[in-house]
C-alpha cells in the first residue's frame, strides 16, 4: 500500500487596509466624478458609491501601493448593493503590479449571475501569485462598469489581508521558520528534514508539527477493517481540517474520490477516518508457518507462506536443547516412522510425553514490512493427545492448558497478556484443526512482535503403566493474518490525507480580542458527525435533549418530525428543509403531515460567552419557525438562548417577526413542558423583519454575550442590546456551557395558507469565537 501526505504550508493571514469610509476614503483615492461616498446602503453612515462605465471617474484605487513581494496570496473583502444594474452589466476588482499604470482583471461581478438588484452580497476574492505578478508596486482598484448615471453599485468595509510570506522562497512562511529555528537558514525547504523524522520540514510545518523534535511528526497508521475497507489513524493539531481522500492510481494525478473528513480540531487528539478501497479485495492467508518438525536436525524449520507479500517471519528462537524448564528437548520430536504417534504431517511432529512436564514453549516473531498495518485473524496448530498401549481403568490424567501469550508489539494485546487459550480434557484425541481466534490484534508496519505457545502438562500416574504412554503432540503451526489481494504494485493505490489550516475563517465583524474556537463551513458535502447530529437524541452518549417527546419530535408545538434527508449539507451549505408530506414516524410513532430538518452541537460545540456569526438565509411564509438557538449543555432546560427565531405567524405578535429572545425560567424535571417557575422572558422583535431585512437573501448574523450584556447584529448592524442590569431577572443570567441547535421549524399553531414547500434554512457557516 502506497500512502501519500498531501499537505500545504500556510502562515495566516495579515491584514494590510479596513476601511468602512466612516470618516472619509481612508486607503482610497477617489477617481473621478462618478466615485463618491453616500449614505444609501452604508452599514454606518457611509460607504463608497459607484456609478456609470465612465473608467477612472467610476473606480477607487488605494491612495498608497502594497508590497507584496513576501507574500503569496491577497484577499479582498467587502460587502456591496447594486441599484438598477441590468443585462450582463458588472463591476470589477482589477489589480496593478505597476502602481496602477495598468490593470488587470481579478473578480469580474455580473448582475444576474453574482449578485442581484437591492442585495447585499458579500464577496471575498482571493488573489495568488500563481496567477499574477506580486511586485513591491501592487495597487487594487474597484471600477463600475454599468451603463449609465442611473446605475449604482455602493461599497462598504473593505478588508485587504495579505498571506504570510517566503522571503527566502523556500517553502516555508518566514514566521514559522523563525518559530521553529530562531532564523530563516536552518532550513531549506523542499525534502529539508532537520530533525530527520519521516516528515519533511515542509510537512511537519503544514501539519503543525515540531520541525526540531524527531519524535513529532505527522503519521498514519492504517489498519484493514473488513473486505476493501481500511482506517487511517491521525494524530491531529487544534485548527486544522483533515480530509481523507483515495485513488486506484499509483502515479500522479488529480484522480482523488472523496471518502471522509474532520474539522476544524478543537484539540489536539487522535481521530480516525475510514476509507474504501477500489476494486481491492481483503482476503486471509497463512503469514508464516513452522511446519516440518526436524528430528535430524534437532530444530525447527520455517517454511513462510510465499504469497504473504510483505511479511518476514524469523526461525522459532528457541532450538531443542537439553533446558528441561522451558524448551523442548530433542528427545521431545517424533519422526513419521514412529508407530501410533504419526505426526500429522506424515513427517516429523512435536511431542510432550514425560509425567509432571509443565512450562513447555515455543517462542516466535514476525516482521511486517507490508507498507500498512496488518490486522491478524487466526494462530493455528494441529493437536493430538493419546494414551496407548495401557489400561486407562486406574488413571487420573490432568492435561491442563494450551496458551498463547503476546509477548511484545502486539497490538490490542498487553505485554505478556495470554489471547488464546484452551483446556485439553480427558480421553484420546486423533488429529485436531485448531484455529484461534485472534480478532482485534494486529502487528504495525515495521514491528516486530513475538508471541509464545505455552504448554502446560501433567500427568498423574497412579497405576502400574508407565507415564510415557501419554503424549501431547503438535504440527502445523500457523499464524494467519489478512492481506490484500490483487496487483501488489497498486494494493490501494494511493491514500491522501490532506490538511488545511482553518486560516479563512468567514467571520466579516467579530468583535476585537476575540479568536476562533469552533465552527463549520459545511465542506465536502456531508455533515460532520464530530460536530453535529440529527434530532432530539445524541447517538453517541444516549442523551436526549431536555423535554423532548422522542428522538425526533421535541413537543408538539412542531408539526414536523425531524428527518435525516431533510438535514445534509449541499454545495457547502448546511440545509434544514421542511417538507408537507404524509410520513410515518417511530419517536415518537404516529403519522406525520410534515417532516423538518434539526441538528444539535450537545458535547460536541458549546460556549460559556463569546462572539457567534452566522450567515444564513432563512424562509420566509406563515407555517415556518426556523432558528438559531442554544440550549444549556448540563441537560437542564433553562436558559435558553433564541440568538435568531423567525416566525411566519405567531398569534401575540402577527406575521413575519424575528425574534431575540433569554429565557431562564424554565426548571426542567423530566417533564415535556414544565410550569414556568416564573416564565421570565427577555424579548426583542424586529418586525415586519422579511419586509426590512429580506430573510430569503443571504445576511450575516451576529451574536456577542458577555457578562454584562448581550448584542444582536445583522450584517455588521447593532439592532438589538439586552444589558443584564435590565434585565427581568439579572441573577439568572447565563455563566453556563452552552450549546447550538440549528432547526427549521413547522409550527403547529401557525396557519398553512402561503408556505411554499419545501422551504429551507440555509447556512453558509457559522463560527464561534471567545
């Protein structure tokens, strides 16, 4: 097996310009008559307008060039609103290596296709120096190219960062080589190893290893599961995202399938990926065997399996000798001639005969030099016990126990633990197959492990026939392990895991002094079981959310019963449809009319205070309650926190409101609904939030809770502060874990006249920072 790291160094971001032309064009020149600040649309008070197709006159350009020579990406963000754009009309981001003496195209936006008429949008722009020329002279510009006076497109909070350089261009982010060496020469680069550990330099700084510590370094054990399926252990580092993928190529390609990923890692730990083989079999074989018993020789000779690609077994350590305690003596073997103790081999076999002989052993090893870790199946022996020639009326005979023991780097075995072992009973035995179970055990590539086959004997002699009558015999020694079958040049073929720093994170307006905990991109289109699960019930722990009335239904003010196909992740978005359908459920049972989409972060992401951004696009019609909530981590029901809710209806209220609500009062004992104890609500409408805000477009939401107050945000907007020393109950406010629940609702209550359905909840992302 072939296994490939693919990994790619990166350094962070620095930010070079924010400008949110509060207080003017900050970084920015304005470049004609057609370049302008303006009130309409600004996030604040201002933003920047441009209008027409008139060149210059309709662009801005930074008032100073940037140096870029250290760097190997830029990123431009910003947020924008078009007015009356129409056709295939567009605006420009271009980008100057010669300090604006020309430009080039970077990110062409095109109305109908990028964005739409009185849509805030928020575009990000990632420009490399793959593609362009990054000089000490690099200057941006952002130019209209509408077609007339009429036709506006307003910029706000614009946000240039730059990607940790290479200034030596070895590979390597300078501030990663100072971290790691104190200077930018102690390494080259490239295949550079400096502590001489399997990983390159380049490797151990992408995977957040120690360049200067042999012992760490990025590594993946791979274990055979079952028939064509493997596990890839991986020793991760906090911030990164692992992303499993395979191929049946050996050479290069961009040939990779998808198989599973994780992240961003919390913490530093091990996790496992499983992955598929293609077209590849798992089959098991006789990895070595000890088979001919030589009694001329006196010793044991190996005949290891040749089709056991990859495996070296070593001689049994132990020759016959004249030990008495703990080997076997060459009066011990039998040859094929040798009357009624015929080996099984019809050749030579291994015999126990004396009274009272304990402490009888084999000692073996294996070396995998296989390339993968081999997960082992069976030891197997052939056995015979007899008593010939005497009459048995007046004998005890006591045969004890056959045991293997693991001696060393067995994995899944302790050191000296026994895993295998059998009881040998009374009365004759002709040739026995024995095969023992070994599941669970494995041997890692380049180990050696040692076993030792036991033999515990004793014979008591209480009448007149001698003790040499009773023989314990053995051939046909075996271990039998899995391997795969097919070319043993392709084997899997290749297995990449790549990694990628959670560097770019979304957030557009986290607050100062806050850093990223936890979040979710929703890539590679499947839902991370790390961080979520489906419905009222965590699969891993049993828990169940506090109330719920099944492990789909949290209370029968939801109409629909949660269903996996209504929660997944499509084109990297998470999406929580609701559908009208008729459907029969199991938890709670009964007959559904419609069926939601719910999943919950409980023990997997929580907070205790913190900055929480999302960006969503919520449904909007009477029947839907979609929300963004948290719920306390201890299974306790209360507090409850309602970051974003949306009713389509709600009788107290009337249509399309979107609530902010702190609940505390709740004091949940088992119960669905318990009384109120009281009910203390602190809650904040905005209404008629679908006419204000638009729910069905994308915005951003944010959410800051402190100790002292909590603020609610809509695409970088204050709309709502709730201080702790006004609220109802300032005691009961939260200082707990805390965790997310994202569901798109039906309402019980709500009338069903103009729902569309399906409907969505879409989320692009959502982040977490303390």
């Amino acid at each position: 097996m072939v296994l490939t790291v693919g990994l790619r160094a990166h350094g962070g971001w620095t930010e070079l310009t924010n400008d949110d032309f509060e207080s003017g064009f900050g970084s920015w020149v304005d470049g004609g008559n057609d370049a302008a600040l303006s009130a309409t649309h600004a996030i604040g008070t201002q933003c920047l307008n441009l209008q027409d197709n008139s060149g210059a006159a309709s662009s801005a350009w930074l008032s100073s060039s940037l140096d870029l020579q250290t760097y190997a990406r830029l990123k431009v963000e910003f947020t924008c609103v078009t007015v009356d754009f129409s056709g295939v009309e567009n605006f420009l981001v271009e980008f100057s290596e010669d300090g604006g003496s020309s430009w080039e195209i970077a990110g062409d936006y095109v109305h109908g296709t990028d964005f739409s008429n009185g849509v805030r949008e928020n575009p990000v722009l990632t420009i490399t120096d793959t593609t362009y020329n990054f000089t000490s002279n690099v200057n941006i510009r952002i130019r209209c190219d509408a077609g007339g006076n009429n036709k506006d497109v307003f910029i706000d909070n614009v946000v240039l960062s730059a990607d940790v350089g290479d200034s030596d261009a070895d590979g390597l982010p300078d501030t990663w080589e100072v971290e790691q060496f104190g200077n930018l020469t102690a390494s080259d680069g490239g295949n550079d190893n400096y502590d001489g550990d399997p990983s390159s330099d380049l490797e151990e700084c992408a995977a957040g290893t120690s360049a200067t510590n042999p012992a760490s370094f990025f590594h993946t054990p791979l274990t055979l599961t079952g028939s064509g399926t493997f596990d890839v252990s991986i020793d991760t580092v906090s911030n990164r995202t692992y992303v499993l993928e395979v191929s049946d190529e050996l050479s290069p390609s961009n040939d990779w399938t998808y198989s599973e990923s994780i992240g961003p890692i919390l913490s530093n730990r091990t996790v496992t990926l499983s992955g598929e083989a293609p077209g590849i079999t798992q089959a098991q074989t006789v990895i070595g065997s000890w088979y001919a018993f030589d009694a001329n020789t006196s010793r044991h000779t190996e005949a290891a399996d040749t089709n056991a690609t990859g495996w070296a077994a070593s001689l049994i350590t132990s020759t016959l000798g004249s030990d008495t305690t703990n080997t076997w003596q060459s009066n011990d073997l039998i040859a094929g001639d040798t009357g009624p103790v015929v080996p099984d081999t019809g050749d030579s076999g291994l015999r126990s005969n004396a009274a009272n002989e304990n402490n009888k052993t084999i000692t073996f090893t294996f070396t995998n030099t296989s390339g993968m870790d081999i997960a082992l199946s069976a030891f197997h022996y052939d056995y015979r016990k007899e008593a010939f020639g005497e009459d048995l009326s007046n004998q005890t005979e006591d045969w004890a126990n056959i045991d293997l023991i693991a001696i060393s780097n067995v994995t899944g075995a302790a050191d000296g633990s026994i895993v295998h072992s059998r009881a040998i009973g009374t009365g004759n035995y002709a040739w026995l197959d024995v095969d023992a179970s070994l599941a669970g055990l494995s041997i890692a590539n380049g180990a050696t492990a040692s076993f030792e086959l036991y033999l515990t004997l004793t014979i008591a002699n209480s009448g007149t026939k001698p003790g040499w009558g009773r023989n314990a015999k053995f051939d046909n020694l075996a271990m039998v392990g899995s391997k795969v079958s097919g070319d043993p040049d392709s084997l899997f073929g290749r297995v990449q895991v790549s990694e990628a720093r959670f560097e770019d994170p979304s957030a557009r307006y986290v607050p100062g002094g806050y850093s990223f905990v936890w979040g979710d991109h929703f890539g590679n289109n499947a839902l991370d079981p790390d961080k979520w699960f489906v419905g009222m019930r965590d699969p891993v722990s049993g828990n169940l959310i506090p109330g719920a009335d099944g492990d789909y239904l949290l209370n029968n003010k939801y109409a629909g019963y949660v269903t996996e196909e209504d929660s997944f992740v499509e084109e990297g978005s998470l999406i929580l449809r609701n559908q009208k359908r008729s459907y029969s459920g199991t938890s709670p049972a009964g007959t559904y009319q419609y069926t939601s989409g719910w999943v919950a972060s409980m023990h997997r992401g929580h907070l205790n205070k913190g900055y929480i951004e999302v960006r969503a696009k919520f449904p909007a019609g009477d029947k839907v309650w979609p929300a963004i909530w948290l719920v306390a981590e201890d299974l306790v029901w209360g507090p409850e926190w309602d970051l974003w809710e949306y009713f389509g209806y709600r009788e107290d209220v009337g249509y399309d409101n979107m609530g902010m609500h702190l609940m505390t009062g709740y004091e949940q004992q088992g119960n669905l609904w318990p009384d109120q104890d009281p009910a203390r609500w602190n809650t904040g409408w905005s209404k008629p939030f679908d006419t204000l805000y638009d729910a069905e477009a994308w915005h951003i939401y944010g959410w800051e809770w402190t100790d002292t107050d909590a603020k609610w945000y809509i695409d970088g907007n204050l709309v709502r502060t709730l201080d702790r020393s006004s609220s109802i109950d300032p005691a009961a406010w939260p200082d707990e874990e805390m965790y997310i629940i994202l569901n798109n609702g039906v309402r019980t209550a709500s009338p069903d006249t103009t729902t569309t359905w399906p409907n969505r909840l879409q989320i692009d992302y959502i982040e977490v920072y303390q």
